[in-house]
C-alpha cells in the first residue's frame, strides 16, 4: 500500500490557499478565511481517504509575504567559491537565525513543501502579474519539488488569466490548471487530479481512485437530494385535513396546515443543507430569500407565485378568501351533485373504501383542506433550484447562495408527475396527517418514480 501523496499549498497571502482547500476537503469549518492578510500562521493539514485508506494529504501553509528580500538574502548565502543548487541553500538558510526571526513565515513554507511531494501554487488571477510573484516562484523551485499553479478565482469577472498563463509559460510553468474555490467548475477537482498525476506519475493510481470517488460521491449526493425533495412532494400531496363548514374551525384549521407545510419544507432545506455539509446560514435568496437557512418570501404569498410565473389553480382561486395555496371542498352540494354522490358512495366496496368517508364528509358539511398544485409547484422549484446551486457552490464561499427566478418550464405550467396525483389519494403516504404509513411498499415505489422524474427533468 502507498503511502498518501502529500501536497502543500503554498503561495502569496491572501491568494485562497485555505479556501482551496475548503472545498476539496468539502469542510467549511477548516482554518480560518478572511479577506485581511495573513490569516493562516501555521501549517495545518487534512487528509482524503476512500474506505479508509488515506490517498492524499493537503498542508495549508502561511502566505509568503516578503519574497523579493527573500530570494536576495538566499543569493547572498553562497561562501566563496561555492554554488550551491537550490535544496542546499535552503537548507543553509533553514538553519540560520534568519529562519526563526526575519523571515520565520516563510521558513514555514519551506520546511512543508520539501517535506511534500509537490506544491499547488495558488494564484488570486484577479491580481496584476507582479514581480514579488516571480521572485515567490523562484524561491519555491529551489526546494526541487514540482510545483502546479492553480489558478484561483478564475469565476471573478476581472480575473486576468490570461495574463497569468503567459507568465507562467515564460517561466516554463506549462502545466497548470483553473480552479474557482468559490464556484469551482464540475470537472474541476478531475482536472485537478489529472494534472498532478501527470507531474507525479507513480502516484497516478491514487490520484485516479481519488477522482472515481469524488464522481460516485457527487452523484450520490445529487441521488439523495433528488429524493429529498420526492419525499416532501408526496408528503404534502398527500397532506389532507378536514373540517367542520364553521369560519372560525375553517381558518384555524388553514393556518395550522399552512404551518405545517412551512415547516416540513424547512426541514428539507436543513437536509439539503447537511446533505452537501453546508451550514444554515451558507443559503438566501434574492427573490426567494433563504435567511439563516429559512425562506423569507412566505410560500403562501401570492405574489411569490405571480413572481414565478406559476397559475393559480381553479380551486385556490374558488376558495380565494381562505389564503392562497389551499383547497378548500366544499360540502355545501347541490342535490344533483349530492344524488350523483349518494350513487358513488353506494357503489363497489372499493370506491367505498377510497372515497366512501370523504364523499360523507361533504354531504354532512365537512370542508377539506389540501395543498394546492400551485404550491406543490413552488415547492418543486424552490427545492430543485437550491440543491442545483449547493451542487455548484464552493465551500469557501463566503458571500449566501442567490436564487434567481426559475425558468424550468415544466414545473411552472406542465403537469404534475403521476406520483403527485396518486399520493392525493393516500392521506396515510403524508407524515403531516395523523396515523401515518410510511413504510408502504406503493408509497416507496411512488417516491422513487418521483426521484427518477425529478432526476431526468434536471438533466434536460
């Protein structure tokens, strides 16, 4: 068995060294990421295993601050008649009493990355290519181990990485690669990967086992929120209460099925949230405010709806004066509507048992409250649209995850998936009504049919 690639991360301060390494450890808690210098002193590490064998290891170094002083002071150690090449010379310097003084920061530096295998050097790419950069890099080549750039920030709309590629060419830096910490690109950690294992062949097999990894984990995260939000879909389709025609049970009873649907959609933004290890408040939104983790915009707000482009349904728009975003059936029939019940309900066992009570309900003057499709929509799209910007995001993001407006057609004005409609019929599938059974096999069946749509929809 290998032992684990070790990489340190070395480079101006400042530059993104411990944000990079945020979110290829995906822990947005490791060290500290501040817009004021020198933030990290010391060398702290993490490691990456895949069942439980440690394939890599990632030091976090100081930000080298005064390399051109440095590199004077490193060509001024050779003794007469001496020329050292660049490990002896810093081995000199190490041991010298300006390691542990003048420049003890980037004394630092240097002890890790000729302790590792190779260096990422990281690159602010919104920074002018200066001087002080070259001399960084020249000063870092003497530890004789590879070093590859990463170009960080390259998201940023004044990024100068071109500017950047070309210095780094005629510095016979070829191979280097672009990777936004903050937004990094799908394939980013992959590319990130190969480019190493084309600087340290023998640790190819590692670095591939590190990337199959980092592809099976991402789709499975994708699969379990997939069906995160397939659970909170059945549950509030199948969500239905009942109430006696009087106006004040009527709006008690709204309010409390409006809470409860508030609350059963927090709950799966929370595990949205600890799905891609973010925390509570790493999310809001600009038109759909997510605040510390929870929505602003109220998810019976009509206008929240307009804003979406999502039609309100004929029975939100009957029932307009118990608030948007619920159902309201009325027991109050007519007698051909009544006759034409009495004959359902005197019908077959079955329809009996699926629409028996319900149908008495009605005739004896019970209302029914569900969760309007309009809603089942909105819920949808919001759910969808912050799993599909955790999936994108950084964990050195510092700045909340901004929501636009939706454009999934789908959602906004198709119709419903075939799992949302069987569910209405099956109170017993929602966690929200009393007495519920969440293990039934056609209830799994239906929330993997969900997931499945769900899945497919966002490919497209």
């Amino acid at each position: 068995m290998n032992p684990p690639l070790k990489l340190a991360l070395v480079g101006h301060t400042n530059v993104g060294k411990t944000s990079l390494l945020r979110t290829l450890t995906r822990d947005v808690e490791f060290g500290e990421v501040s817009p004021r210098a020198s933030t990290t002193r010391h060398v702290e590490g993490a490691r990456l295993s895949v069942d439980g064998q440690a394939l890599l290891e990632l030091y976090d170094t100081p930000g080298l601050e005064d390399a051109i002083a440095l590199l004077d002071y490193l060509e001024r150690l050779d003794r007469p008649g001496e020329r050292l090449d660049g490990p002896a010379r810093l081995a000199r310097f190490l041991d010298g009493s300006e390691a542990r003084q003048r420049y003890e920061q980037e004394a630092k530096v240097l002890r890790q990355l000729l302790a590792s295998d190779a260096g990422l050097y990281v690159i602010d790419v919104r920074e002018p290519v200066l001087a002080k950069y070259r001399d960084e890099l020249a000063v870092l080549t003497m530890c004789g181990r590879p070093l590859l750039p990463v170009l960080n920030f390259v998201a940023s709309v004044s990024h100068r990485e071109g500017e950047w590629r070309e210095a780094l060419a005629r510095l016979g830096l070829h191979a280097l690669v672009a990777f936004d910490s903050v937004a990094p690109p799908e394939d980013g950690e992959r590319r990130l990967y190969e480019s190493l294992a084309l600087l340290l062949e023998r640790s190819r097999p590692q670095l591939q086992r590190l990337i199959e990894d980092h592809e099976a984990q991402r789709q499975a995260r994708r699969q379990a929120g997939n069906r995160l939000i397939a659970e909170l879909l059945i549950d509030c389709a199948a969500c239905r209460r009942s109430v006696a025609a009087q106006p004040v049970l009527e709006q008690g009873a709204i309010s409390e099925l409006r809470d409860a649907i508030r609350q059963r959609e927090q709950r799966c933004v929370e595990a949205l949230l600890r799905l891609y290890a973010f925390r509570s408040s790493d999310a809001k939104a600009a038109d759909l405010p997510l605040l510390d983790g929870r929505w602003g915009d109220d998810l019976f707000n009509p206008e929240t709806l307009k804003q979406l482009g999502i039609k309100v349904g004929g029975g939100m728009a009957a029932g307009a004066a118990t608030g948007v975003g619920v159902d309201l059936l009325v027991g109050g029939l007519t007698m051909g509507a009544a006759a034409a019940l009495g004959a359902v309900i005197g019908g077959s066992a079955q329809t009996l048992r699926n629409y028996g009570e319900r149908l008495k309900g009605k005739l004896k003057g019970q209302r029914e409250l569900t969760v309007d499709d309009a809603v089942l929509r909105l819920l949808a799209l919001r759910q969808q649209q912050l799993l599909a910007a955790l999936d994108k995001r950084g964990h050195a993001a510092m700045d909340a995850i901004t929501l636009s407006a939706p454009q999934d057609a789908l959602w906004r004005h198709g119709k419903l998936p075939a799992p949302l409609n069987v569910a209405r019929a099956h109170p017993e599938w929602s966690s929200l009504n009393p007495s519920a059974r969440l293990e039934e096999a056609e209830r799994a069946e239906q929330v993997e049919r969900l997931c499945s749509e769900i899945a497919m929809q966002a490919v497209g």
